[in-house]
C-alpha cells in the first residue's frame, strides 16, 4: 500500500469514528463542561497521532516488524476493557 492509499485509509477511519467518540465525550459532561472537554480529546488525540509514529518506529526496531501491530492491540483491548468498565 503506497503512503497515500495508507493516509487515505486512516482518514476514511477517522471520518467514521471520530464523531462518534465525540458525541459520546460530549454527552457525558454538563453544558458548560462541553468547550473544556472537547479541547482536551482533541490534544489527546494529537498527540497520539503525533506519538504513534515514534513509538511505533522504537517497538519495530526491538521487537519486529509485528511487534508494533501487538502492542496496537494490547491497547485496543486494554481501552475496550476500560470503556465497558468506565460505562457501567
């Protein structure tokens, strides 16, 4: 997959997730919380993106090339727990 066929998938993905956990995010606080939490989702999820990369790059060069899929999934799992821990 050539680097633009890569960036396109993950905007096409974004495009269908990010709303979602924006609207979940901002259900979940009070009216005048909204401005506040909706900032910090988005830095949080900047400086993921801007992380991944690095991390990503460290985890390869240590582990493999899988390595870093592995631990993509780790943290799926560990955040799917989480959620259905953090919404009961």
């Amino acid at each position: 997959m050539t680097s633009v066929g890569a960036e396109s998938s993950f905007g096409i993905t974004t495009a269908f997730t990010q709303p979602i956990l924006d609207t979940l995010m901002i259900s979940s606080l009070k009216k005048e919380e909204r401005g506040v939490g909706s900032g910090l989702t988005l830095i949080v999820l900047e400086i993921g993106t801007m992380s991944a990369s690095a991390l990503g790059g460290i985890i390869a060069a240590f582990g493999g090339y899988a390595a870093p899929f592995w631990f993509a999934a780790a943290v799926c799992l560990a955040g799917a727990i989480g959620t259905a821990v953090f919404l009961r």
